[in-house]
C-alpha cells in the first residue's frame, strides 16, 4: 500500500478531541489527546495511544491515575492552548482554571464533561503505546457535542 493511500484511509478513522490531565506527585499537566476509544462494558475499560518517551508517557508511568476532559464542539480555542504545556500554578494551566479530581488528577473547569481514570496496562506498540486504563469516576456538566478533529483543520493520524 502507498503511504499516503494509507494515510488517507487511516484518517477516515473518526477522532474525538481530548484533554488529559496527570499528575506526578506535585506536578500537574495536561495534554491534548485524540486517540481514545472505549473497549469493555464490565469493567468500564479505555484504550489510548501515548507517544513514547514522552512526558506524558513518563508521568503516567509513575502515577497510574489521570483525567480525560472533554471539550464542546465550540471550544476549539480551548484545546489549541494545551498544545504547548503551561505550567499549572494557582489552580490554572495559563489561564484555564481546573480543580483536582477525586484521583488526583486535574479536571478542567471548562470541560463538558470529564472521566477519571487508572491505567491498568501499557502494552506496548510502535511510536505510541496502548494504555488500556478502567474509568473509576466521571461527571458530565453539560449534554452537548464534543469537539471532534472533523469539526477542525486538525490531523493527527495516518
């Protein structure tokens, strides 16, 4: 198959839009994430990609405990901040304002809805890992469409 054949047919692939938030030990941070799907009923049970060796990966390596936070469809802006990282300092990551989760883990303000969850197992892949983690709590603030790569000029995949 051609690479960019393949490319093409692998960005088909529908994508959610995510924020997650980890913690190890004191610090706090959060990245953008798209590679998310639920894999089991009973236990509630996540999978995701996290690129290897990254900081991310490492947090989670040490401290099983993490938050996925969902942006609206209308919060574009809010995702395009956590591109870079912030440091979290006074209960904000710059200026979007989070509190800590029942795990641990920072949940943002803003979100339409988050989960917590623990990682029960990092498999490995190629450049991304597969973390299959079981969803412990969550809370949905508002019952609306959440931001999809489809709804941006965004690629991350292929």
């Amino acid at each position: 198959m051609e690479k960019e054949t393949r490319k093409k047919i692998l960005r088909k692939i529908p994508y959610g839009l995510y924020i997650l938030g980890l913690r190890d030990g004191e610090k706090l941070h959060a990245m953008v994430g798209s590679w998310l799907s639920q894999c089991s009923f009973e236990p509630p049970l996540l999978m995701l990609g996290l690129k290897k060796g990254s900081y991310s990966h490492t947090m989670l390596e040490h401290n099983p405990f993490f938050s996925i936070n969902f942006p609206s469809k209308d919060q574009k802006k809010l995702v395009e901040r956590f591109f870079r990282p912030h440091e979290a300092k006074d209960g904000k990551f710059g200026e979007v304002p989070f509190h800590v989760g029942k795990n641990g883990a920072p949940v943002l303000d803003e979100a339409i809805g988050h989960l917590e969850c623990q990682a029960k197992q990092i498999i490995p892949g190629g450049d991304h890992d597969i973390v299959m983690a079981e969803v412990i709590d969550g809370e949905l603030v508002q019952d609306v469409d959440s931001l999809t790569m489809k709804d941006t000029a965004w690629h991350y995949g292929g």
